[in-house]
C-alpha cells in the first residue's frame, strides 16, 4: 500500500465493470443494480480508493463501479490499483464487455450517439462508403484508441463478447456470474457455439467438434437440439463422441488445478460445430453435468439463447 493511499479493508464485494464503449455497459449496470449493488458510474480512478474507505465506514455492502474511456485521463490508475486491492485481499471481480468492432460500428450507427474519443461534431450514425466515408474512418479510428486504451484493463478482467447477445442475454448471462449463487473461486463456463456465426472471442479454450457425427442429416433429429433425448441418445451412441468428450474432460480436470491456482476467477470452454444446434449443445450440456462437483459451473448455449 502507498503511503498516500488510505487503507481499507472492505469486505463486501467489489465489482469494476468496464469495456468497449456500446458493449453493454449500460445493461449490465442495471443488472448489477438488481443484484442488490450499490452502483457508480464512470468514477475516476484517482477516488476509487477514498470511496472504498467510505463505503467501509458505512458497512459491508457490495458496490459496483463503471470504469472506461470518459476518463481516459485518469484510466493508466486504474490497472495498478486493481492489482493493489487484489493483494489487499479484497475481493475485486473485473467485467470486460467487448464486442467486435463490426457490432459496436452498427451500434453506433443504430443510436446516434458519438463515441466518447471521437470528434463531438460528427455522430455515430454512418454509411460506410458513403457520404459519410469520413465519419465511418473516424469512429473506426476512435474505436481502436479505445482498444489500445484498454488492453491492461482487459487482460486483467473476465471478458464477456456482447457481439451477437441480446440485452436479454448480456442480463442472464451477468446474472450469473454475479448472483447469489455466484461465488470467489473459479467459474467454469461451458459455451456452445456455431462456427458459421464466428467464435466467441470471450474463449479461454476452444474445441472444434465439426469432424463427429451430425444428427441435422437425420431428418426426424433435425428440428431437434442436443437437448433433446432422441439427439443426446443418437450422439451418446457415437464412439467419437466418446473419445471426444472424455479427452476434452482429461485436459480440463488436468489443468484445472493449475487455473485456479493462478487465482483465476473465469474459464470458458467454447465448443463449436456448423450451426451450435445439436453436437455442441450435447457436449456442453455432458461436460457441465460432469463438471458439477468443480464448484460454481455455467451452460450457456450461444445460438440457442439468441431464439
């Protein structure tokens, strides 16, 4: 601890949300709001460590704060702080919500709102190779800024991809991570995914399940997901999908204990196939059932959450 720096010994939990400017951050605020935390938005950092002293003084409460570009100044504080509080032993969980640059140029285009780096005399709202092909560069050019950044902040946060999320979505999956049912240790997350839409860029770990047995060319399967017995029971008779799985098991049972003991607080297993319907849905769904006993566990399925 500096000696400039007042002392705290916050108990309750602390979570730093932050991200890419039109990831979610908004939504996940209210998420958090919800969730019973007393919530701040966009404070500088140069006040994190005072406000943590205060809200000690009135008791243990958990207390969410919203960090990103709007104080860009005081943002190269914020990383070492981070790691401060963490070897105080306080129990800081940090959020990272990106997206691809694609999706935060459409959300842009969609609101009307300017970014936060870019010029205040042009808005979010263009037409790539239009008119506006100048604009379009701009927020392109302050989109990368912001990523430059924020790239300590990110390495250091568990990081959810809101590219292709609904709001409804980014709500569930926040809730999750952190509800009452959340807790310190590692969360182990298991997320199917089709290929055809991009990998999820929040990926610790990726499995490509294309090369096993596909059930869409059953036609009585087809309409089906891996959720379904008729699926599970088809793919379950597969010897692949045996070897598949249990050697996806073995490497994570084997560096588990490694992740956790690097104080990791997030893991997610991405596995993949065509169209993130059937063979990536059994697998996450077998996977989660057998990584049960690990502690805090989250299925998610990325394609099929989005209907």
């Amino acid at each position: 601890m500096s000696d400039n720096t007042p002392e705290t010994d916050l108990q309750g939990d602390v979570v730093l949300l932050t991200g890419m400017s039109g990831g979610g951050k908004s939504v996940a605020m209210h998420v958090l709001e919800d969730a019973g935390y007393f919530c701040v938005d966009n404070l500088p950092a140069e006040l994190l460590m005072d406000f943590l002293k205060l809200e000690e003084q009135r008791g243990e409460r958990r207390v969410a704060i919203a960090v990103d570009v709007r104080s860009a100044g005081s943002l190269p504080l914020m990383l070492p702080l981070l790691k401060e509080l963490r070897a105080m032993g306080v129990p800081v969980r940090s959020i990272f919500l990106d997206a691809s640059d694609d999706a935060l140029m459409r959300r842009f285009s969609e609101t009307r709102r300017p970014h936060p780096l870019r010029d205040g005399r042009t808005t979010g709202a263009v037409q790539p190779g239009g008119a506006n092909s100048d604009s379009h560069r701009l927020l392109l050019d302050a989109i990368q800024l912001e990523r430059e950044l924020l790239v300590g902040l990110k390495a250091e946060s568990t990081v959810i991809d809101t590219s292709q999320l609904r709001p409804a979505q980014l709500r569930a999956w926040l809730g999750d991570l952190v509800g009452p049912n959340a807790s310190n240790k590692l969360t182990l997350v298991f997320e199917s995914f089709a290929f055809k839409h991009g990998v999820p860029s929040d990926a610790d770990f990726v499995f490509d399940v294309r090369v096993l047995p596909n059930p869409y060319y059953d036609r009585e399967l087809r309409p089906l997901t891996g959720r379904d017995a008729p699926v599970a029971a088809y793919l379950a008779a597969q010897p692949e999908v045996g070897m598949m799985m249990g050697q996806i098991a073995g490497f994570l049972s084997r560096w588990l204990p490694n992740f956790a003991a690097d104080q990791r607080s997030y893991l997610t297993v991405a596995i993949g196939c065509t169209g993130g319907q059937h063979r990536s849905v059994y697998l996450v769904e077998m996977l989660a059932r057998q990584f049960g006993h690990h502690g805090h566990v989250l299925k998610r399925h990325r394609e099929l959450d989005a209907r």
